[in-house]
C-alpha cells in the first residue's frame, strides 16, 4: 500500500510515546499523577448540559446543520461586543470550526500556497505544524524567549522571509506558554501584516483562563486588527466542552467567506443541539467562566508555591492552564520527564515537543484537582531528586 508523501512530515505524538514509556515502568509506582495533557479534568456548566439534552429531545434535531445556526453565529457576535468592545456581523464575520484545532490545520490549506512560509510560535501548539505540512508549505519559527516576556521578536524576522510569508499564527495566552500579548504588541503585528500582506492567524483558545485580573486583549480590539486577521477560538477549554469539538473562526470578512467555502467541501456543520447549548453558554457563561477561574488560580498557586518548597523555582503563569517551567541544569528536556517519571510517576510533556526553542522546560498542566497536585508534589519531594540537584550545586 502506498503512503503519501505528506505523510512523512508525521510521526507519533509525544503523548503515545510517554504513554508506551509509562507503560513499561508502570511496576515503579502504585500511584501515578499525568500532568501531560492539556485536557479539562472539570464538567461543563449544570446548564449546558442540561441544554444539550433538551435538545437533543427535539425530533428535528438530526439533520445537517450546513453553514452553523444563525442562533451560534449570533451569540459569537454577542460575546464579542460585550467581553471585548469588538462588533462584528454575525453573517459575514463569524463562521464555526469543529474545535479550533479543526480551523488551525484547515487555515493554511486555504491561505497558503506549497512553497509559502508560515510564521509560527517556537515554542508552540502543534496543530500549527500539521496545518504547514497539510499545504506544503515552510515553516519560520519564530522563538518564543523570556527576555522578550515570551513574544516574538517581528524585527527578526529576515526580509526575505517576511515578503514570502503567508500567515503568521500568534497565540496568547498559549499553549504551552502561558504568556500574555500586549496591545502595543498586537499593534506591531497590525503593521507588519499590513506592510507584508500577512493573514494573522490569533489563537485565542485560552481567553477566559486568566489570573489576578490581568484579563488578555484580543487581537481583534486593537485597531487595523480585522484588516488583517482573524481570531479562533474554541469552548474546550474556557467552557469545559472539549468532546462537544465546537469553535469559531471571527474576524476579516474576505478570509471568513473562503475558509467556509472551503469548510462546506468538508463536512456538514455540527450536531444542533451542540450550537444550541454553545450559544447559551456564550450569553449566560460569565459567571462560570469566573469560577473556573478561580479553582484553576487556586491549583497553580498550589503547585508554583509546593515547587519552590523542595527547591524547584518556576514562573507563575498570569493566563492558560499550563505551568511552563525552566528544568534544572544538567538534562534534556525529555530525560527530565523521564527522570519525573522513574522516580516519582509524575508525568509531564517535555518541551522539545513543542519545537526547538522548546529545549530546556516542560510543560505542566493543572488539570487534576489540588489535592492531586499537591501530592504531586510530595511524591517529587520524596524521589529525593530536588535535594541531590541542591547538593551538586552546592
């Protein structure tokens, strides 16, 4: 049988190979703690699911759904002018994605030719790279380091890349670097886009997850933002609703009409009463989106405070539901996890994954509930790695 040649740009995930490795020491431990995937440990709102399931009740529920419900694109329209002072036309402006990861590998395919460069975050959410692969087209990475607060540095970017480049995918709060973007940022990106006829691409899944009141700007807010982009987001991760694989794309109304000829060529919508609890969820979600706020603050307290207690120092992260933590000299970002994994059965992603720039952290996610995060750090306490590092150094 014949294999694509596009398939040689994919391997195996770095979440299967920690797993078949966890599986091969899985004697070591009677407890194990994952904190590698980035997936809500947390139920969506009593209310929308309570929605879905009405919904689904109706007899006419079943159908295609086709291009979205008004309804859907409405509420988007809705949250938007309310959240973030943006206004945007429901009907020309917003469209649906089966999950943002569905929109950040389709997106490429549409806006990029082979040959073209894509500008991506290095370190950065590995959809990117699969949507490069699927329009073969090139990669730029553009390195995400803390002395620039984790934002790409636009005035590196060479001439000759910028005036190839197609689309340039941003992410803040990211994944796996939980960094916030500034608007004077966002402006920089405005004016590069428009100087090299970039389409911006902001990812902007983890919006509504962030802490001591130091809400995000949307890329949309910042003026000249909609000549240029687009924004994506999904309601996996602020709402709860990963399974329920629902998002949008907003912004540009040229992009949002090709990339939905594109979609109709692809599926047929998604489940109604899905839309329909989503709508909801946009328009009534407030006050959830505060209280998982809350309990994720509370985990990422408990764990950055636990960490610098037997002596491992990590930022604290302002937004998103990862904790993205410089590893202690002397290891690879994958032996470390597997250091993690041998001595204490704490399982984090290391962050070569995530692209060159990656080397030298791992990513930590809050997605176990606090007591569990607090054991965590007790079962790291006790592999006794933390006090020996302490000793090499002295």
């Amino acid at each position: 049988m014949k294999k694509a040649k596009r398939m040689n740009a994919f391997s195996s995930s770095i979440f299967a190979e920690l797993s078949a490795y966890c599986q091969k020491r899985r004697h070591l431990h009677d407890e194990w703690i994952d904190l590698s995937v980035g997936s809500p440990d947390l139920p969506p709102a009593p209310f929308v699911r309570e929605a879905i399931a009405r919904y689904a009740e109706e007899p006419n529920a079943y159908g295609y759904t086709l291009k979205g419900i008004r309804e859907f694109h409405e509420a988007v329209a809705d949250y938007y002018r309310t959240t973030h002072g943006v206004v945007l036309n429901p009907e020309t402006e917003v469209t649906y994605v089966i999950g943002s990861q569905d929109g950040l590998v389709h997106l490429p395919m549409v806006f990029a030719d082979p040959g073209d460069v894509i500008l991506v975050p290095d370190p950065g959410y590995p959809a990117y790279a699969t949507g490069v692969a699927m329009a073969e087209a090139e990669p730029y990475f553009m390195p995400l380091k803390e002395e620039n607060g984790f934002l790409p540095d636009l005035r590196a970017i060479p001439e000759e890349i910028a005036k190839r480049a197609a689309i340039m995918f941003l992410n803040f709060p990211g994944n796996p670097v939980p960094a916030l973007a500034t608007e004077s940022f966002y402006r920089e990106v405005v004016e590069f886009a428009k100087r090299y006829d970039v389409l911006v691409v902001s990812d902007f899944a983890y919006g509504e997850l962030y802490y001591d009141g130091n809400k995000p700007v949307s890329f949309l807010s910042v003026p000249g933002a909609k000549d240029v982009g687009v924004e994506m987001n999904s309601l996996s991760k602020s709402y709860n609703m990963a399974g329920c694989r629902i998002g949008y794309l907003c912004g540009n109304a040229d992009v949002i009409r090709e990339f939905a000829t594109f979609k109709s060529n692809l599926d047929y919508g998604i489940f109604w009463p899905i839309q329909k609890a989503a709508a909801e969820v946009l328009r009534y979600g407030g006050d959830f989106c505060a209280e998982s706020r809350a309990i994720y603050q509370s985990r990422r307290n408990a764990l950055v405070s636990g960490l610098a207690d037997i002596g491992w120092t990590v930022d604290c992260p302002p937004a998103g539901m990862f904790v993205w933590a410089k590893i202690p000299v002397g290891f690879t970002s994958l032996s470390f996890t597997k250091e993690l994994i041998d001595r204490a059965g704490v399982v984090v992603t290391p962050g070569h994954a995530f692209g060159p720039s990656g080397e030298g952290y791992v990513r930590i996610a809050l997605v176990q509930p606090e007591d569990t995060l607090r054991r965590a750090v007790e079962k790291l306490r006790a592999s006794g790695l933390f006090e020996r590092l302490a000793a090499d150094q002295r």
